[in-house]
C-alpha cells in the first residue's frame, strides 16, 4: 500500500511538472499564423496591353505559418496573384482576369528596425492553377495550366516591414517581385521573359501557442 501511495505521489508530481513546463514553453516553439490582403499584378511586356487597354492589379488573399526560431524565417503558405485587363470598345469594355494560385515557401532574413522587424529574402512559389476569365456574357473559364500555358515555378524576392502590435500580434506590410517567367512555351505575349508577378501585401500574424 506504501508503495502504490509513492507510485501515486510520483505520479502526481510528473504530471505538475509536465503541466508547468507545457506552460513555460507554450508559445516558445516560434509558430506565427498570417493572414491578409494581396493586391497582384504581372508586369507583361507592351503588346500585351497596349492602346485601348488599361492593365489593374488584382485583390486576393495570403495565409500561412512562420517558423521564426532560425536566423532566417521559414514559412509556408498560399497566396493568390494574377492581373486583371480591361479592353476598351467604344462605348463598351470588356474586363479579363487572371487568376494564378501558389503555394509559397519563403526564407526571409529578419533585421531590427526601430521598434519592428525589416525583412527581405526569397519566396519560391509552386503553382496550384491558373485561368483566366472575363465578364464577357456567356464566356468560360481558361484552364492556362494546359499546353504549358503558364510555368509550375515562380521564384523571386519578398521585402518588408513587420510592427508589433502586442506580444502575439503583428501587422507585415511588403512588397513581392517576381523573376521567374509567369507565361509557358507559348506564353501570353511575344516575350514571355517579360512576366513577372509582382505586388503589395499586408499581413496579420498571429503567435500560436504551441
């Protein structure tokens, strides 16, 4: 009986350990959830969009997570990028949108600034689709991932600035430029080496508590 009552207070005593350590190191594992707004465009070259077209950045969405233990920032996340083209005829318009869709693996290097975080480093985008659509009545969707319409790989160069809002809370605001080709073989234009994602982001990221 002696013996099951140690048994128990042993017990007793791991479990309020590990309770306490799972407090002291809940929020320390450097997990950062984000989430916010992308305004996308593609730089295409001239005849792409030329006289009587009026080329716009397109809104959408970026989440993901951030390990931020390292000397450099890890992350993993999706983002949504593409343009939209409005073409002009007469006293009517017609307005294009493309749609490209990633999945992103960024390594960002973090520098003390004030009382925020600067960064810039490399994000390498997988594509997850493409298409292309207009408000035309009656027209469909544009499957551009086919006949290699538009290349797997985006790769290029993320730059901004993160400000602390709390402990747990940041805003990021940054700038995404492209140097891998957007377009495939047959590409959108005579020079596809000319399509470049680009664009602005604004995030909110989020300590986790693991």
């Amino acid at each position: 009986q002696l013996l099951q009552t140690n048994k128990g207070v042993t017990m007793k005593r791991m479990l309020i350990i590990l309770s306490l350590a799972s407090c002291m190191f809940a929020g320390e594992m450097g997990l950062k959830a984000y989430g916010g707004l992308v305004m996308a465009n593609v730089a295409f070259g001239e005849e792409m969009c030329d006289e009587g077209c009026t080329q716009g950045m397109k809104p959408g969405a970026s989440f993901g997570v951030q390990y931020t233990k390292l000397p450099v920032m890890l992350g993993l996340g999706m983002s949504m990028r593409g343009t939209t083209m409005t073409y002009e005829f007469g006293d009517e318009e017609l307005v294009m949108t493309m749609a490209l869709n990633y999945l992103d693996i960024t390594a960002l290097y973090p520098y003390p600034v004030g009382p925020g975080v600067a960064f810039a480093g490399l994000d390498i985008g997988m594509l997850l689709s493409a298409t292309a659509s207009s408000d035309a009545e009656g027209s469909e969707d544009v499957d551009l991932t086919e006949d290699d319409g538009t290349n797997s790989l985006d790769y290029g160069i993320m730059l901004g600035y993160t400000y602390p809002i709390n402990d747990d809370m940041s805003v990021s605001l940054g700038y995404y430029m492209g140097l891998g080709d957007v377009t495939g073989d047959y590409g959108l234009d005579e020079d596809p080496s000319a399509d470049k994602n680009t664009g602005l982001f604004v995030n909110m990221g989020y300590s986790l508590p693991f």
